[in-house]
C-alpha cells in the first residue's frame, strides 16, 4: 500500500512541511521508503513501509490494542478461548 503527504493530511492534524519533515525521518530510519521525488508537487510522492515497518507497526499495533485482548497470533489464545473453540485457526 502507497500512501503520500497529501492522503496523510486528510486525517492528521498537521500542515505538509511538518508531515514532510516526519516522513524524511522515518526514511532515514528505516521505516518507510519514498518511492519517487516530485520537485513540482511534493506532497505526491508515494511512500510505502519497509519490512522493519511492517514489523513495527504490527509491535505498535499489538501494544496498542493488547489491553483490549489483542494477541500478536491466534497460537497466544489459550485453549479455552471462542475463537479455538470455533476453530477459526
């Protein structure tokens, strides 16, 4: 999934230099990849997660959700749980 400046400042709160600015740092780090540069529209550039970013977000997620009953795989539920029971995995 490609996602570009534009599509993130429809939901966030930000202005695009700031949303510019934060998406340069994930490249830098790792998480995401720019996929082109576009010096005459720049919040077009579509980006995408790296491995490392899959691999985060899915942590994140997890963390995030795990008050709620979140397991990181179905092999987490204990035996006892409805979704075993129902054989869904």
């Amino acid at each position: 999934m490609e996602i570009t400046t534009s599509d993130l400042l429809n939901f966030l709160d930000s202005d695009e230099l700031k949303m510019r600015r934060h998406l340069d740092r994930l490249v830098k780090e790792g998480y995401i990849e720019s996929l082109g540069v576009d010096v005459e529209q720049p919040s077009q550039v579509p980006y995408r997660l790296t491995d490392m970013g899959h691999r985060e977000a899915k942590r994140r997620f997890v963390d995030d959700f795990n008050p709620l009953g979140a397991h990181h795989n179905h092999d987490d539920c204990p035996s006892e749980s409805p979704c075993r029971q129902a054989k869904t995995h």
